[in-house]
C-alpha cells in the first residue's frame, strides 16, 4: 500500500539529531510521533509523490499519525494546481492540523490566480474554533491579500478576532507587523487607536521593529505607541 510505501520512506530519510532539535520547537505535537525529515527532502517527496494517481490514498488517510506525515500532506496539498480539487484537500486536512508548523507550510500555488473564491473561505475559516484554521485563515490574508489585492476591510477582520490562543494571536501580530511594510497607512490607525488587543499591538510593534522592511522613521513612531504593562504570555 502507499501508505505503508510512504511511511517507510520517511524512516529512511531520517535524521535523528534534527529530530531530537525538531520537537522541541512544536510543543504541540508529541515527541514520540516526529520522524525527523528535514524540510528540503520532504519538499522533493512531495513533488515526486503529488505526480501519482494513488496519492489520493494517502491524502485520504486522515489523520496522520506522524507529523512527518502532515508536513509532507502540507506539501502535496501545496503542489495542486487546480484550484477545485485543491481547496477540498485543504478542507479536508484543516481539522486534522495540530501545529504551527503543518499549519504555515500549507501554502497551495493554486490560490495565487483564485483570490475571490479564497476570500470567501478566508472568512469562513476566521469563525472556525480551531485554532489552527483560523491561523490559516490569517496567514492566507497575510500571503495574498497585502499586495494589490489588499482591501482596507481585511485588518479589521485580523483586527475582529478575539483569542486566548498564543498560535492564533503571534499570527495576528505577523499579520499587522507585515502590513505595516505594505500597507502603513491604511494600518496605522489599527495601533494609534489602539484597536488591538494590548498583546497583539505590542507584539505587533515588536516585530515591525524586528523587520528589515519598516523603515527606521516608521519604527521610531511605533516605539511611541507601546502599551505599557501590557500582560506577556
């Protein structure tokens, strides 16, 4: 079976040492169910694998075991070029991803010329109770949306969430950080205002001061703007 095929694939491109370096950085996933295969071996899998028919039998092998596994899920999912058959895998495989990591390598080339059909799932995904979906969901906005397909509406759907999830509200801080570089004025508002909850508008201006792509002028008013005593956590 596939399945089984791919499995054994994965052990053989083992690496135990990243492995033991790996888990320590998804603290969500148990140690016991990371492989350990780097990213560039899994990536090259995944593009040998998405060529065959029978990968339909493992993308339909949910959930996964391994987080190995849901890495190189993310990856095939990734390499599907028609938009239809994409975007129900990615339907099917949200619910199934547990960690930061799966949740932000699934990044379908589909979805560059399929942006109204996007958005519509973009806002159905931003009221899932799952947290990595509605990672998802930011992280689509983040990724398609801050360019020329950028609407002045769409901060305030990042701005609208309201989560005690950490993995939900680090990406809302990329968000509005990343914003910042491409969209400062439209965005501005969103911390003059203080429109934010006080941890993602600090952690937001931290890593617009971190970024290379916010000019110093821009960083020095942010400094400015910081909530003082804000909770950490």
């Amino acid at each position: 079976m596939v399945i089984d095929e791919i499995r054994e694939t994965l052990f053989q491109l083992q690496d135990k040492e990243y492995r033991d370096f790996q888990y320590r950085l998804i603290p969500t996933v148990d140690p016991e169910n990371v492989i350990g295969v780097r990213t560039p071996a899994l990536r090259e899998y995944a593009k040998k694998l998405a060529r065959r028919e029978d990968v339909t039998v493992f993308l339909s092998d949910l959930p996964h075991r391994y987080f190995d596994e849901n890495q190189l899920h993310a990856f095939i999912i990734s390499e599907i070029r028609d938009y239809g058959r994409c975007i129900a895998e990615v339907q099917r495989f949200l619910p199934c991803v547990d960690n930061w990591a799966t949740c932000d390598q699934l990044s379908p080339k589909a979805f560059r010329k399929h942006k109204s059909e996007l958005l519509a799932c973009v806002r159905e995904w931003l009221e899932s109770p799952e947290t990595f979906t509605v990672r998802f969901a930011v992280g689509m906005l983040m990724q398609h949306f801050l360019d020329e397909a950028f609407d002045p509406e769409y901060p305030g759907l990042v701005a609208g969430i309201r989560s005690n999830e950490y993995y939900v509200r680090m990406m809302a801080a990329w968000y509005f950080a990343t914003a910042l570089a491409k969209q400062y004025d439209a965005v501005l508002p969103y911390l003059e205002e203080k429109r934010l909850p006080p941890w993602t508008h600090n952690k937001t201006i931290q890593k617009a001061i971190e970024s290379y792509r916010v000019p110093p002028e821009h960083k020095a008013y942010l400094r400015s703007l910081k909530i003082p005593n804000a909770k950490e956590g």
